[in-house]
C-alpha cells in the first residue's frame, strides 16, 4: 500500500525572531491517497533539534487536507537555524521537508536601570 503526504510551503511572516519567544508556523497537509491516515508531525529547527514543536498527530481523510499549526519556543542561542517538518505514518517517513527559508535568531540590545539613589 502506497503512503503519501503533501507537505506545501510552511509560512512565516518575518523568519528572524527574538531568542525565547513563542512563534507559530503554519502548513498545509494534504492526503493525496484513497485512504484516511493519522499522522504524527514535528517542526524543529536545525538538525539537532535546538528548538521542536514536539510531536502532534494529524488525521487527514482520503483526498483530503489539513492546515496545521506549529507552535515553537525559538532558541536562545544567536544563530541561522534551517526549519524542518517530520511527517511519518505507523513508523514511516513520508516526508522530511525542509522550508526555503532559515530562521534566524537574534539577541537585541537591552538593559534595566536600577534607581538613582544618593
């Protein structure tokens, strides 16, 4: 029996954020097949996982398609990470896809005063 998923572009805004914050990326799943299938996913980015959305589950029913939500904490660590969305069926891979774009993670310039005292 032949699996398949089409993974389309994940979108981001503006891909450079600051370290730490909350982000969410969104996609679109579609099940080209005959069949319905539940689908684990994860978008993590770099290829040791600096930051991951954790691993969801997604049923799409045959012919059918879903647009997915991925919620990650960025890393706090200054760097361009690739983005990647693991898709995989009863311990298959169906799809390891890698977005156009990288993030990038930047630290702005910040400082906290303390009061003035004599």
């Amino acid at each position: 029996m032949e699996r398949k998923v089409i993974v389309e572009s994940l979108e981001m805004d503006d891909p450079t954020f600051e370290s730490g914050v909350s982000k969410t990326a969104h996609t679109r799943l579609t099940n080209p097949t005959t069949k319905q299938f539940t689908y684990s996913v994860e978008l993590y980015l770099g290829v040791t996982k600096a930051a991951t959305s954790g691993v969801g589950s997604v049923t799409i029913p045959a012919g059918g398609f879903q647009d997915v939500n991925f919620t990650i904490v960025m890393p706090v660590v200054e760097a361009a990470y690739p983005v990647f969305l693991d898709v995989i069926e009863a311990g298959t891979l169906l799809a390891h896809y890698q977005a156009a774009e990288n993030v990038t993670i930047v630290i702005s310039p910040a400082i906290i005063v303390g009061p003035i005292t004599w």
